[in-house]
C-alpha cells in the first residue's frame, strides 16, 4: 500500500472536519489530532482564517476548539457547526470551561465562543490594550461588531473596564457573582475576608506602594457607572445571595442602584441561600433567552 505524506494526511483531516461541520454532527477529535499544529491559512470555520500563527486542535464539549498565543497570552476560539445571522459571539473574560452550559447553548445557537487571558491584570490599561486588539482580531475573522460579555466573580471586573472603555461594541453583558469593587474582594476591606494575595497583585498592577494609595482607588466598576450605563446595553447579573467572597451588598447591589438612578438596563437574578459557588443556573434558559434577545436587538 501506498504510504500517505504527511501533508496529504493534513488535507484528509480537514476534509473530514468540513464535512462534519456540514453534517451538524459533534466532531470527535483523536488524541493524536489534539497535539499536531497547523498554519492558519483556509479552515472548515472562516474565523480560523485570519491568524498567520499557529494552534492546537482541542475538543470543547463536542466543538472544535482552536488553541493559540496572542499576544503572549492563551486564547481560544470555538466554533459552532453553524453560524447564526449576524455571526454573533460571546466572549468569556475568566474561568475557562467553569459551568459552561450557558457556552454551550449558545454554541448550538450557532454563537462562536472566543477567550483570551489576561490573568491577573485586573482589568487594568495592559489588560485593556491586549482586549482592544483581540477585538480587531475578532473582527477581522467577520464576527459581529458588537459581543456579549460574559464574566465570572473577579471576570466582572475585566467585563465592565473593557465595556466602560468600548460602549458601542458591545450587545450585552452577562456576569456572574461579579467583582465590582477590588476593595471589597480582594482587598476585605469591608464583609469580605479577601484574598492578601491576590491584593497586593492588585496593587503591583496599578502601581500602589500601599494600602492606604490603593483605597483610593477610582477604577472600579462601581466608579464607571455613568460610562457603562452611556453604552445603552443589558446587563444581567446572576448572584447568591450568601455569597460571603463577593457580597452582593458591597457590588452588585450598590451597581443595580446606580445603574438604575441613570435610567440604565440592569436585571438580577437572585440565587436564595446559595454561596458565591456554584456559578450560573442549573438550567441556563434565563440567560440564554437575555443573550438571544440582547444580540437579536443590537443586529
């Protein structure tokens, strides 16, 4: 028998992803496949297209995952076996892979799920810049203009500083136990026992020498209110209510409060006698429903 090149073996692979792509079936991905590399030129997804780098193929619940560095940090795009009208997309700030049943819907509402990492930099201007240009890049895939965020506990801090700074190119936000104000996790500075470790990487990150600098700190979620509400997007908070690592007394209820005072559109759905684990809804329907609803409108 004829032996097979190695290059006639890569465009045996591709044809079989395109035609189960096609096909709207789970693609099952080998343990092989998983760790060979690839030069992104033409792919079965057009949003593969525009990286001349390389990335690994990983499986993502059933949806091809594509791997990769941009920038120095892991990124990741998954992509749907269809893509909706508008080519929407969700982009996860933090916690890759955690609850992801609401990721998964909307993959199979033909939603690309995009992530890149920019831990721990707690959404300060490096972690803005590295967002800012994974932006284009997505754009430049022919993703929709505008994306629903989508960020878990200190993820919300990440979520909201990029969307204060990118008002109309964003459809929604989704958040979850949400960090809106560094004091009150990490920092403990109030009902929250914090993280000491984590606060003085918050520090480091803004450049605070001390504890009494670092109070003052206006950077907050909380602190960008106005900017946020200008965006003219929904957002919906999902909390436990007995969540003792992020209260809701000391971020989202204060943020509800003054989202609303500024006319802005702001839903919480309280989870009674649940801590700040675990995240989203058992079932996701809630949530799915708001994001199909959000990106439908901001077509």
């Amino acid at each position: 028998m004829k032996k097979i090149s190695p290059n006639q073996l890569l465009f045996i692979v591709f044809l079989l992803l395109q035609m189960a792509v096609v096909a709207q079936k789970p693609i099952r991905i080998s343990s092989t496949e998983k760790n060979v590399s690839y030069n992104i030129y033409e792919r079965y997804d057009p949003s593969y297209k525009i990286f001349k780098t390389r990335f690994t193929i990983s499986d993502f619940h059933g949806y091809v995952c594509a791997d990769f560095s941009f920038k120095g940090r892991k990124a990741k795009i998954v992509s749907p076996r269809f893509t909706a009208k508008g080519k929407p997309w969700i982009w996860r700030a933090r916690f890759w892979g955690v609850e992801p049943q609401t990721d998964i819907a909307l993959l199979e509402h033909g939603f690309h799920l995009v992530y890149c990492d920019v831990a721990e930099l707690f959404g300060n201007a490096a972690a803005i810049e590295i967002w800012n240009k994974f932006y284009k890049r997505m754009k430049r895939a022919g993703l929709s203009k505008k994306v629903c965020l989508e960020g878990f506990s200190r993820g919300g801090i990440y979520v909201y500083n990029w969307a204060a700074e990118n008002p109309d190119k964003v459809a929604c936000v989704y958040v979850d136990a949400p960090v809106l104000d560094l004091k009150s996790w990490p920092g403990g500075k109030g009902i929250s026992k914090g993280s000491p470790k984590e606060w003085e990487i918050f520090k480091k990150d803004y450049g605070y020498t001390s504890d009494s600098a670092a109070l003052t700190f206006k950077g907050n979620p909380i602190d960008k209110v106005e900017q946020i509400v200008k965006g003219g997007y929904p957002m919906l908070h999902v909390v436990g209510d007995a969540d003792d690592v992020v209260p809701v007394s000391e971020n989202t209820a204060i943020f509800e409060k003054r989202v609303l005072a500024l006319g802005g559109n702001i839903t919480v759905i309280h989870k009674p006698g649940v801590n700040h684990h675990p995240h989203s809804l058992a079932d996701p329907t809630p949530i799915v429903e708001f994001i199909l609803k959000a990106t439908q409108k901001a077509r």
